[in-house]
C-alpha cells in the first residue's frame, strides 16, 4: 500500500510516500480502505514537535471502507462505510495512507452519506461538541432543541472548528452568534448558519452582542482567548462559559479575577484528544446523529469550502493547513 511516512519532526518536507505491507488487524481492530483523510492543525503541530517512535503516518480523522476485523469484532462491519476520529493519537497508524488500521469504537458507521463529510468530522466537530457541552447551563448532550434558548458566541466562525460548532449549535437550535475579519468569512458564517454575524474590524462586538443576547451569552467558543478575554469577560452571562479550544494569537490569557468570580463564570480548556472519556463517547454519539440527520454538512455552501489534495500531495495539504487555508483541506487516498 502507498503511504505518507515521516521518521523525524520538521517542516512539510519530512513527508515521504512510500510502499508499506497491508496491515493486519488485530483483536479489537479494523482495518480500513481509506478514501479520503482530513488534515487538522494538530497534524502539522505534531509533525513539527513530537518525534515519532520509529515512524508515523500522520491524519486523525478520515473515512473509508471497512475491509476487515481483528478477533473480537462483528463480521458484519466488513464492507461498511465508517469515519474515523483520532487515528493517530499515541498510535502510529494515521489515515494518509492507502489503508490505516483502528481500534473499533474510533471506526462510526457512515451510511450514504459523502466521504468528505465523513473525513470532515473528527477533530473539528468533536472539539465543538465538547465547547458546546462543558458549561454549568450547558447540556451533557446535544440533539434538537437541546440548546433552545442559549445563546451562543462562536469566536472565528469562518475556521474548521468555528464552522463544526455554528452547525452543531444550530441543529441544537440555539441562536449563534459568529464574529468574522471580513466580508468573505462573514458570508462561510451565514452559510453555516449563524444567526448573526460581527465584522469585528468594523463593528464593536461587546455592543452588538448585547443588542441580540442583552442578559449575555450562554458559551463563548473561542479560538484565541488572548486577543479575545476582554471582549469575552463583557458578554458572560451569569454562570456563563468560555471554552478555550486553540490559542491563536498568544499562548497566556489574563482574566479579571473578581469580575469573574460575581457571576461564577467558567474558564474552560478544550483539547479533545485528552477531555474524559464519557464526554468524548457522547460526542461521537452525538456529532454521528447530526450526520445522519443532515445537520452538519461540509462544501462552500455550508461555509466549510473543500481543498483536495492527492495522496502524493500531502506535504502541500499539510502546508496549506499551516498557512491557515480557510475551509478543510483533505487528501484523496484511494478510490475506495
């Protein structure tokens, strides 16, 4: 099978395509035909910092076709269509190769749906359910109505995981509000379907905010809480949250303690690799229904615009994710 490999971090550069035996599942593992693998800001962070034990096939999420199970696992998933979600967290195996190997629970049924929502889902959706979850007024679970009357500010809704968590916010039915840098991104916001959206270059956030939501808002999903405390300590409301996921923009927050404390406001941090185990169970759960039920979609109309890239391409996927390419890039693996 062909791969992508790195033996060493750095830039885009250490990607190699090679030819790599077909693996063979064991107990508790399926083996996938990869159709398309999704590529995840943290792919490159790791390529960059973390050595890999020998080598490492990068890509946590992707989608394919299941072609066999170790012991323990049901026949019956053979031939069925799955996505994938952290692939390569502690494991070698990723999902930019031709086949890539899984424990079980991390291959979710995909049904008809199109392979490039289905590499879309992992990091990004997961990372939005868990900020859309974690508050003290947030429910454990998300389905529809389970956000009527929240209201939600989504910090960058033109990025992956601003885009996951308008979509995911709406099929709850909360009212969403997004904040953009510009007219483009403001248009990928609505196309998503936020409710309102801030030109926060042109517009005052904290005023617009309490205009729509006068009391506050309920979750602050935030991607750079450095540039965004200030504005994000205004429009708390009581027993509010802010769900920290990226720190674009600076890598120390500072938080007004006793404006905080008065209305209990949480402060919480966001990595989905390590959040506990039953929120993350609930949110594969719950991002496979919003699937299924059609509210999450991927494409320019839903403001997620697609970059495909061949296999052999990788090193410029990775590249382009690195230079904050606006959508989801993913790399076609194989014509499974």
């Amino acid at each position: 099978m062909k791969a992508i490999v790195y033996e060493r971090t750095g830039d885009p550069s250490v990607l190699e395509l090679v030819d790599r035996p077909v693996p063979e599942p064991t107990a508790g593992e399926v083996l996938v035909r990869m159709a398309v693998a999704g590529v995840n800001p943290t792919d490159w962070k790791s390529r960059r910092s973390s050595p890999p034990n020998g080598w490492q096939i990068p890509g946590q999420d992707g989608a394919g076709v299941v072609e066999a199970v170790g012991e323990g696992v049901d026949p019956d998933l053979i031939g069925e269509r799955v996505w994938i979600w952290e692939a390569a967290w502690q494991r070698p195996w990723g999902t930019s190769a031709e086949y890539t190997l899984v424990p079980v629970r991390q291959a979710v049924r995909l049904g008809d749906a199109p392979f490039e929502l289905g590499a879309a889902l992992g990091i990004p959706f997961l990372t939005a359910h868990r900020c859309l979850t974690a508050g003290e007024f947030m429910p454990d679970t998300l389905r529809a109505g389970a956000l009527a009357d929240h209201t939600v500010l989504v910090q960058g809704g033109a990025g992956a995981v601003g885009n996951a968590a308008i979509q995911l916010a709406r099929w709850a039915d909360a009212t969403v509000i997004a904040t953009v840098s510009s007219a483009e991104k403001a248009q990928l916001a609505a196309a998503a379907g936020a409710s309102h959206v801030i030109n926060y270059r042109e517009q005052d956030v904290v005023q617009e905010v309490h205009r729509i939501a006068p009391d506050g808002v309920h979750t602050v999903v935030e991607v750079s809480p450095a540039r965004n405390a200030s504005v994000d300590v205004q429009v708390l409301r009581h027993g509010g949250a802010v769900c920290m996921y990226a720190d674009d923009g600076g890598d120390e927050v500072s938080i007004p303690i006793r404006a905080m404390m008065v209305p209990n406001a949480r402060w919480q941090f966001v990595l989905v690799y390590t959040e506990p185990k039953a929120a993350k169970a609930q949110g594969v759960k719950d991002v496979a229904a919003a699937a299924s039920q059609g509210g999450i979609r991927v494409g320019a109309d839903a403001g997620l615009p697609l970059h495909s890239y061949a296999l052999a391409e990788t090193a410029a996927a990775h590249q382009a994710v690195e230079d904050s390419a606006v959508g989801k890039v993913l790399i076609t693996t194989s014509d499974a």
